[in-house]
C-alpha cells in the first residue's frame, strides 16, 4: 500500500480544463475568488483572457454563466460545494436548470474532508440539493483519473452538470490507459455475492479496502463505483441486489438524499431489497484534521467491514 500514488480531485480539476481548452475553443472558466483553492488558477495561467473572476459573489458568477452558455459557450463556474450548490442555489434552479443551459458546475471541498474549515464549509447536503433539480447531471469522481475523464465527459453533454471534488487527496486506483469513462453508467470494481458495497466518490477506495478485509474472513462483497449520481445506472444496482439481497452504501454525503438515498429509490420501485447507508448522519460537522473526521463520521474501510459483518450476522 505504501506505493500508492494520491492526489486531490480539486487539483485534477484544474489541470483537467488546462489540458482540454486547446481541444475545446469555447470552454470559459469562472471563479468565486477562489481560483488557488479551487484549482482553475491552472487554466487562468494558461488562458486569462478565458477566465473570469466573478468575486465573492456566487449568484451573481452563476447567472453570468448561464449568460455565456446562452451565447453558445460552454462555461465551467468553479468555488466551494456549499456555496456553489448552497448559497447559489436558487440562481442554479431558476437561471440554469429550467431553461436547461449548458453550464458546468465545478463544485470543489465538498464533504467532511475539508476538515478544519469547519460545519460550515462542510457541505453534506449538496448531491441532494442538485438531485432535486430537472435535468441536472451528477458527477462524483472517486480519482484523479476519473476526474479528469468527468471533466471531459461534462464537455460533451448537452446541459447542467454538477462536478463534486474533494479537497483530500484520495488514492488513485484507475489505470489511464485503459479506463473508460461513461456517463449514468456504474463500474463493478470486484465480484461477490455475499453483500454490495456502492460507493461513490472518496468513498470508493474505502470500499475497496473493506472488500480486501472481508475477503480474509470469507466474505465476498462485490464493490461499484457511482461515478455518475444522476442519471443512476439502475441496472447495476438491480442486478446486485438480485444477485446479494443486500446492498451496503457508503458516501461522504448525508444520508438523506444522496446515493443512499437514489440506490433506494431504484430498488424500492423495482425490486424491493435491503439498503443499509453510511453516510453523514442527521447532524452537522466540525473543524478537525480531514482524516481524524472521516473515522469519527465512520466514513472509513474499518467501519464499512464492520457494518457488513452486522448486516451478514457474522
């Protein structure tokens, strides 16, 4: 374990649209005054005379975009998940997602892993807030190598994306040359017909190491990755829980409203079996070192083991 390689998904981000702005002319970045936090400083380095920096001033950078996106331009407007999909909210529902514009969102320090900034940068909330938007697309990336193709893959669909990175920096476990990036579409990681454990996001590494774990004991449980939120890959999901009874999500995100609660949705409607969430509880964050507070929120492989063997009776 000691080789592997980590790396933030904010910082793929920004290296992402500084690398496909000479494939794609019309790509324009915005920022809230955060462009060193958020990464796109990369692309304003390379293109400052496509990057705009709107100031702390996130409704205003939201319909500015949408303004953009209305001239043909695809604009990615970039600063903190609470203030991206919470402060800027109404502005994203009314002015990009009902007269379904182009826009990218590039949503940065999203979840419990912004660590000493405290509840109130910890944004828990925001795959739920977004879900509830017509039309919006959901994306999660759980490496940088999934990051970088989300990024892409936000290019080339025709509406409202919301892109959620992470401020930690989260092992990469994709291999580039041979990963394939499809949007709405889940990746099966391991096989196993004991339990599934889908996960999303920095959630994803987690949930592979609590396979390994589970495997010692005797334990098969097969891993998905949901890369993409909205539209959720229903069939993925359908056949693990035809295949295990008994599905096991794991998302740095509360529990109400997110992948947990999408996972249910899907099989509620069409083949009722047994969802088991771990999540941010029904409760707010608070400062502490990023990965002190993943353990303490049980968002870690030792607790995503122990929840299965519960749900396994083992």
């Amino acid at each position: 374990m000691a080789d592997i390689i980590k790396k933030a998904t904010r910082e793929s981000y920004g290296e992402a649209l500084a690398e496909l702005a000479d494939k794609y002319e019309n790509l324009y970045v915005f920022d809230a005054d955060l462009a060193a936090a958020t990464k796109t400083g990369v692309f304003k380095k390379k293109y400052p005379e496509r990057f705009f920096d709107c100031g702390i001033a996130e409704a205003n950078m939201m319909g500015v975009a949408a303004g953009m996106a209305a001239t043909g331009k695809i604009p990615f407007a970039s600063t903190f998940a609470m203030f991206a999909a919470g402060r800027a909210y109404e502005i994203v529902r009314n002015s990009i997602g009902y007269p379904h514009l182009n826009v990218k969102i590039g949503a940065t320090h999203a979840g419990i892993s912004v660590g000493e900034d405290g509840a109130t940068h910890q944004c828990n909330e925001d795959i739920a807030l977004m879900r509830t938007i017509p039309g919006m697309t959901i994306i999660n990336p759980a490496d940088d190598v999934e990051a970088r193709a989300a990024v892409e893959a936000a290019i080339l669909h025709d509406g409202p994306v919301y892109l959620r990175f992470g401020r930690l920096a989260a092992p990469i476990f994709n291999d580039r040359e041979t990963y394939k990036f499809e949007l709405g579409k889940g990746i099966k990681l391991t096989d196993g017909d004991d339990i599934a454990i889908i996960a999303t996001g920095l959630m994803v590494s987690e949930a592979l190491a609590a396979a390994e774990e589970l495997k010692k004991d005797g334990i098969n449980a097969r891993v998905i990755n949901i890369h993409t939120i909205k539209p959720i890959d229903k069939d993925i999901i359908l056949e693990a829980a035809k295949d295990t009874g008994l599905l096991l999500t794991v998302e740095e995100h509360s529990v109400i409203g997110g992948l947990g609660s999408a996972v249910s949705d899907v099989v509620t409607e069409s083949l009722p079996t047994k969802v088991i969430k771990i999540g941010v509880n029904d409760e707010f964050g608070h400062s502490g070192p990023a990965v002190d507070l993943l353990k303490e929120f049980g968002l870690s492989s030792e607790n995503i083991v122990k929840t299965a063997k519960k749900a396994l009776g083992k």
